[in-house]
C-alpha cells in the first residue's frame, strides 16, 4: 500500500490593505492616503480663503477687553462716557512736567496749547479739559494734567492711544516733558511691549525648537511636519480670529497664544503619529496605506483625545465673563481645531504619500522603525521593580513644590508690568510724585443729582480716600463724584474701599473708575477660578473614562495633572510673589502673582498635561486590550510612549522659557509657569509617577463595573 503525499501548503499572502480591520480615525487615514489630491485642494482652499484675512488679523484685534462684563464698574464708566462727555476711565489722561518750569511760564503754557489742539484734532477725542488748580495742577505748579474725554470704546481708544502717545511726546522740550497715561495709555504700553517680547522670544527659541525636533525625530523630512501642521493651523487661525473681529472684539493676546499652541500642539501631534508611523512602516510587512491606516486607528485616535481634552479644558475658561479671557480662548481653541484638524486628514495623507523617504536626511544613529525604545522599556522596568521608592520621590518632590501655594496672593497687575522707560508709566510716576500714590486711580461714583451731597458726605468720611474733588453736573440729572484713595490702585486697601463705599452709598450710586474695574475683574477671577477649575476636573475624567474604559486610571490622570499644576504654582509664588531669581530674571516683584494666572494658566497647564497623560494610557491600554497583562501594559506603555513625552516636553519646555528671558513682567510669569508645569509633568508625573500608579493598581486600574461597560462605547487603541 503506497502512501500519497500531502499536497502543499498554499502560499502565505499578506493581507490587502482593505483586509486590516480598523474604525473610524483608520478609515479616514485609509481614504486620506488614498486621496491625497482631494486633501490637499481641500487645504489649499482652506489657507488660500483663510489666508486672504490673516494678514489683516493684527491690526483689527483689540487692546483692551480687560473686565468684568455686567459689573458695577462697567455701567459706570458707561454712563460717564454717556453723560459726562466721555471722561471715563478711557478718556486719555496727558502729562506735563518740568523740573525748572511751572504752568504759569511761557513756555509750560505753550506746551499745554500744543497738547490740546493735537487732541482736539484727533476724532477719538470728545472733549478737551484744560488743567485746573486744585484738580490738574499739582501744588508746587511743576505737574499738570491735560483730560481727553473718550469719543470711542475701549478698544478704540486703546487704538487711539497708539498713535497717540508718540506724537504727543514729540511736543515736549528741553524743559517740558509730555508723556500720555491712564488706562487706555497703559494698555497700549502694555500690548506693545508684550508683542514685542513675544516675537523676541519667538526669534530665540525657533532654532532651539528646529534643533531639538531634528533630534527628537531623526531626519530632516521628517522634522519639517510639525512646521506644516503649525504654519496651516496658525494661517487659518488668523484668518478666522479677523472674520471674527467683524462680530465682535478680539483680544491680541489671542493671536500670541494661538501661536504658542499652535507650534507646541503640531510638534505634540506629529511626534507621535509619525514615531507610529514608523513603527508600523519599517517594524512589519505593511505598505505605507495599511501603515497610515493602522497609525491613525491607533496613536489618530489618541491624539482626537488629547485635542478634545485641550478644547474642554479652553472651553471653561468661557465662564469667566470678561471679553480678553473669553477671546484668548476662543484664539487658541480656533489654532487647535485647526491644527488637529490637519493631523488626522493632512498628515496621514502626506505620509503615506513619502512612505520610506519620511527618513530621508536622516542622522546616523536614527532607528528606523524603532517605535519600541529600549532605554525607556528598560526604565518602566525598573519603575516596576522598585515602585514604592520612585513614587515615594516623585510625591515628596511635587507636594514639597506645591506647599506654598496655599500663601499664593493674586491681584491685578500693577504699573510694573509696563516697561520703566514707556510713556505711561513715566507720566503714572509723575502724577503720583506729585499728587499722591492714589491721584493714578480716581474712583468715579456716579449717583442721582439729588443724592450728590449725601453722596459726597460719605465718600469724605471713609478713611480710606484722600480728598474728593468738586460735584461735576451731568446729563439726564446725573452727578459725578470722584474720589482720591490714600493708597496705590494696587494696594489691597482700595479694594476695601470700594467695597465699604459700595455697602454704604445711596441705592442707584455706582463706584467706577480704571481701578474698580480692576477690582471687580479680579473679583469674578476669584470667584469663579473654583468653578472653572471644577469643570476642568470634571470634563478631563469623563472623557478620560470615554477613552480608557477604566474609572480608576481616569481618575488617577486627573489627579495627578492636579498635582503638577499645584507644583507650577507653587515655583511661581516663590519667584513672582516673593521675589527671588528677580535679579536674574530681570524683573520687579509686585508681591503677588497677577490674578489671570491661576484661572487661565490652569487650564493651558492642564490642556498640554492631558496632552501627555492620553498619550502615555492610550498606549496603555492598546496593551493591555492585547495581553491583559498589567506588567506588560504598564512597560509597554512606557517604551512605546515615553521618547515621543520626553522630546515633546523638551521641545515645550525650551519655547516657554523663551518667555522668561525678554520682555515684562506677565510674559515671563506665562513662561516660568507653563514651562515648569512641563518640565514637572513629563519627569515626574508621566514617566515616573503615573508609571508607578499603573503598577500599584495592577488589574484593578482597568476595572469597569458592568453597569458602566453597558453605557459606554467600546474604545480600542489597536487594530485587528
């Protein structure tokens, strides 16, 4: 009986393209890799429509917006520039001074006649107010006031301020100086010099940035994607931030922050793409369609994650209802969407398109497909060794930073952020010289004319105001009381006195004046930075347990991006309120961090920390849905993540501290606290301590209850 052989095996074939199982970010990395044509006309329309508007964007953006909408103070200086011909907390404030010459000389007297035929000539100008004893005129004749009543709003008088105060400081003489103050002067001093610091800072850390991503990813070709990313997000985002200005105003701070995220996202998102990219290109028998299809179902959806985490957490900082805090957000939320936008359709389409060239002009030791790191695998396994003692150290270190938060002092900023040598801060020291430290920040009571003198018995009886100048007559049967405090507008005891005032004035009486405003901005900052804070918290976890499928891993993210931000702030209170490195930093203490920071600095902290934490857990997960193996999910996520957390955080951590090193003083604090944050986010809480948590909690971090298995969608960060 003769035996018969077995027929031979078929040939292995791989798999087409249409054969790896992927959802929905997969197949739209699969159709854009296959429609690269239809992608790149969509963008081209996109920066050519766009495009059109940018370069107008930072002439139409505003100057001011820096209040309390709906607040006492606002409807005051509304109904000033209403019925009191403008002279309001934006009427234009002109200061006259010689050391030698007092008003009654020629000379200081012909000064005076120039200042007020410029003003007169400028149609942001209502009225023009002659410098009067006992109200302009300081006591020794050496100091003088012109007052512009304000024809315009804010933003157009900051506008107006502008183009101003150059002109009017040319009127001085050789023994007569002219200098324009008061709030829209400030503020145009203000925006001046922090435009100038940001594009200073911009120039500084370009090359660091181009060096540190020619390092972080291994070639030339592939380090110019971040560049593209960021160049269509920021070309978009100022077009549609002009189209914006034409409903309602923008502040320019939303034109440098959009900038900022629009670099650090697109360096962020296209680490990790393309190191996955790679991996699944160089590391398996995949073309470059199933490689792009199967990145984008993988490290694509992580990033959809992390740029919906950034625009919740921007989108809280919308509770706050003040117009620059509401239009700085909406700046970078507009750069992110933007920017996301072209991850996960331009990107995958280009890529797939160089295929193995995204490694041309690479450096000699750059590993092609190396999506695993050795370095990074070899130290989640030693976190897994030893993880009391790491954890231990990263807790210790972060709790220790974050103490001094708990004697954090805020307040709105101080004459000291406008450079000493600018136009405003000279006539703000002059007028104090020689008027008193509160002569900088009148408070304006507008009241019933009937209530004028009641009004004025008040106001003299608090102890916390000077003198109060003469009853001013209004329109519609108004009066106008303006009060001196004792004190410094940023001395907390004026903040006590509008607040005495205001519990003590006749019903329908309301305090305004340029440092009420302040005061009630800084007021609704405090009281809702718990709410926004509480949003963050809140909106980070859902979406964290959206994603990861595991309510104990979400909540130990959000806990520990917590953790970090408390640390950021508590390196900025010993730097900014009490004063040291100030030397080296070049800067002036105002004893207190400015009050916008903890409301909107935490929510760019958390933002880019979410960033990291979605990166480093996504890759967790992807592991642990293969293995189920906590050991594996853990290393795993660290090898496979932790070179993209450190090279994206070096990148970030070099452009903010760029910040710190020019310009004033608000620059630098954004600098010193988002780079810090950075810096302690990816050492200590994404590489070490969130690491450490994942082994701790073992399989118990992925536990869901059955109840929540059967609400929430089945999300996966691998392919089948």
């Amino acid at each position: 009986m003769s035996a018969t052989a077995a027929p031979p095996a078929p040939p292995t074939v791989e798999p087409p393209s249409s054969d790896i199982r992927v959802g929905p970010i997969g197949r739209l990395g699969r159709y854009t890799a296959t429609h690269l044509r239809t992608v790149l006309i969509g963008w081209l329309v996109v920066a050519v429509v766009l495009g059109v508007f940018a370069p107008r964007v930072e002439k139409a953006l505003s100057g001011a917006g820096w209040e309390a909408s709906g607040s006492q103070s606002v409807q005051a200086r509304k109904l000033v520039e209403r019925d009191f011909a403008g002279l309001g907390s934006y009427g234009l404030m002109t200061v006259l001074y010689s050391p030698t010459q007092t008003v009654g000389s020629p000379e200081f007297r012909s000064v005076i006649a120039r200042v007020e035929r410029t003003l007169r000539a400028n149609g942001a100008v209502r009225t023009v107010v002659a410098p009067a004893p006992g109200l302009s005129i300081s006591a020794d004749g050496h100091t003088a006031i012109v007052q512009a009543g304000a024809a315009r709003d804010p933003n157009r008088m900051v506008a107006a301020a502008d183009g101003l105060k150059g002109t009017l400081h040319k009127l001085s003489t050789s023994t007569v100086g002219v200098n324009l103050t008061g709030a829209a002067g400030m503020w145009s001093d203000f925006n001046a010099a922090n435009r100038s610091a940001m594009l200073k800072s911009e120039v500084i850390s370009w090359p660091v940035t181009l060096g540190i991503m020619l390092l972080a990813f291994g070639s030339l070709v592939a380090a110019g994607l971040p560049l593209m990313l960021t160049m269509l997000g920021l070309l978009a985002a100022a077009g549609s931030l002009y189209l914006g200005t034409l409903i309602m105003p923008i502040s320019i701070w939303a034109m440098n922050f959009a900038l900022m995220f629009a670099l650090a996202l697109g360096i962020d998102y296209a680490l990790f793409i393309v190191m996955r990219f790679r991996g699944a290109l160089f590391g398996s028998e995949l073309d470059a369609e199933q490689a792009t299809a199967v990145t984008m179902d993988t490290a694509g959806k992580a990033v959809l994650f992390s740029g919906l985490t950034v625009l919740i957490s921007l989108t809280a900082v919308m509770l706050v209802p003040s117009p620059a805090f509401r239009s700085m957000s909406l700046g970078i939320m507009l750069a992110v969407i933007f920017v996301l936008a072209a991850t996960l359709t331009l990107l995958p389409a280009v890529l797939a398109r160089l295929g193995h060239k995204v490694d041309r002009l690479s450096l000699p030791w750059a590993h092609s497909g190396e999506h695993r790191s050795p370095r990074f695998a070899a130290w989640g396994e030693r976190l897994w060794r030893r993880p009391f003692a790491y954890g231990l150290l990263a807790v210790v270190l972060l709790v220790g930073l974050a103490v001094p938060v708990l004697s954090l002092k805020t307040s709105m900023p101080s004459i000291k952020v406008v450079p000493p040598n600018d136009s405003s801060r000279i006539g703000y020291n002059q007028v104090q010289a020689a008027m008193g430290p509160g002569s900088t920040g009148p408070l304006q009571l507008v009241t019933r004319a009937g209530q004028a003198a009641s009004v004025t018995q008040v106001v003299k009886g608090d102890p916390g105001i000077a003198h109060v100048l003469p009853v001013q007559p209004g329109a519609g049967g108004l009066a106008l009381v303006t009060a001196i405090p004792r004190q410094d507008p940023s001395n907390p005891a004026v903040g006590a006195t509008i607040e005495r005032l205001r519990a003590q004035l006749p019903a329908g009486t309301v305090v305004g004046g340029a440092v009420a405003e302040n005061h009630d901005l800084q007021h609704v900052l405090s009281a809702k930075t718990p709410l926004v804070i509480g949003v963050v918290l809140g909106l980070g976890f859902l979406l964290l347990l959206f994603a990861l499928q595991a309510p104990l891993l979400a909540a130990a993210g959000v806990l520990t991006n917590l953790l970090a931000t408390g640390a950021a702030f508590g390196v900025a209170k010993w730097i900014f309120q009490d004063g040291a490195l100030h030397s080296l930093l070049g800067f002036q203490s105002q004893g207190f961090l400015d009050a916008w920071g903890p409301v909107f600095f935490f929510a760019m902290i958390f933002a880019i920390s979410m960033d990291y934490t979605m990166f480093l857990l996504s890759s967790a997960k992807e592991h642990w849905d293969r293995t189920h193996e906590a050991k594996d999910a853990m290393v795993g996520a660290v090898a496979h993540s932790g070179r993209v957390i450190f090279a994206a955080a070096a990148v970030m951590v070099a452009v903010f501290f760029t910040f710190a090193l020019s310009g004033p003083l608000p620059p630098k604090e954004m600098g010193i606290i988002l780079g810090v944050a950075v810096l302690l986010d990816a050492a200590l809480i994404r590489l070490l301590l969130l690491p450490v948590l994942l082994r701790l909690m073992g399989r118990k971090a992925w536990y869901l209850p059955r109840w929540a298995r059967r609400i929430l969608p089945d999300v996966r960060f691998g392919h089948s």
